[in-house]
C-alpha cells in the first residue's frame, strides 16, 4: 500500500509540474508573439515615416516647379513687347 500511495504522489507532483511548466512556456510564447508584434508594427511606423519624408520632399519639388512656371509666365506676359 505504501508504494502505492508513493507511485500516486509521485504522478501527481509530476502532472502538476508538468501543467506549470505548459503554463510558463505558453506565457513566454505569448510575450515572445506580443513582442514581435510590437517589433513588426514599429518596422511599419519607421517606413510609413519614410514615405511620408518622400512625399513631402515630392510635394515640395512639384510646389517649387509650379511656383517657377508661374513665375516664367508672369514674366513673359510682361515682356511680350520683346519678342
């Protein structure tokens, strides 16, 4: 009977730790997930920046080319007498 009962404690504590130990990896898996998703989204913020640093110089390049155009026309419609 005493070997017995030592057999069921023994499955016992080893069941138990078992499930506590799933417990742990499950929770690290979960931190590990959750950080590579932290990981991932900062990766999308950083190109959305970039595209945007791109967009704004794009904005700012056909701002100045319209900018001189005008200007072009302004002055030739000053200066038709010269032509």
């Amino acid at each position: 009977m005493n070997t017995k009962l030592t057999i069921l404690l023994a499955a016992g504590l080893f069941l138990a730790v078992g499930t506590q130990a799933q417990g742990r990896f499950d929770n690290r898996r979960d931190i590990n997930h959750d950080r590579m998703e932290v990981r991932h989204d900062r990766m999308e913020i950083r190109h959305d920046r970039r595209d945007v640093r791109y967009d704004r110089n794009d904005l700012r390049h056909d701002r100045r080319d319209f900018y001189r155009d005008r200007r072009d026309l302004r002055y030739d419609r000053r200066n038709r007498h010269c032509f």
